[in-house]
C-alpha cells in the first residue's frame, strides 16, 4: 500500500515512509519522416492546413493516406469534387490577395 503526500506537507524532504515511485509516460511510436518541398509549395500547405484548422504534419499524413487508400481505376466523381475544392481554395486565395 502506497501513502499519499498530504496537501499541506510545505517540506519537501519530509519523505519518511513514502516510496518513491517511477513513472515512465508512454507514447505510441512513430516514425519521423523527411521531406523536402519548395518555400511556394510550403506556403500552398501551410495556408491548406490553416484552412483546416490542422498543423502542416497532419494536413500532409491525411493527403497521403487519401491518395494511398484510393482506388487505382479512375473516379470522375472523386477527381471533379477535388478539382472542385482546389478552385475555391483559388478564389479564395484571389480574394484575399485582391482586399
């Protein structure tokens, strides 16, 4: 049975009777990957994942495993909602750039 310190205990080498205890926080692993990408096509993602509310990491990950999971035979219905999406992330851009 452990001890638990008591709230008011204001020394902190008043240890007598209480065992010390290591705790290792655990993490899933993964693996860290590299990539180079030019400052523009940065900027593009950076601004993507802004967009998303998501860090840059994620945004990627998502994308990859998008394309990873897609079917190889061509989607017109996938490819036109893509291209889609990529021209109003175009419109917005101009109207930013515009104001």
């Amino acid at each position: 049975m452990m001890k638990q310190l008591p709230d008011n205990d204001e020394s902190p080498l008043n240890l007598a009777g209480y065992v010390p205890v290591e705790v290792k926080a655990t993490r899933r692993q993964r693996d860290v990957f590299s990539l180079r990408i030019g400052a523009e096509e940065l900027d593009r993602l950076v601004e993507a994942a802004k967009r998303r509310h998501v860090s840059v990491g994620e945004f990627i990950r998502q994308a990859a495993l998008k394309e990873a999971a897609a079917e190889d035979s061509f989607d017109l219905t996938r490819t036109l909602q893509e291209h889609t999406q990529r021209l109003q992330e175009i419109s917005e851009m101009l109207r930013e750039r515009a104001s």
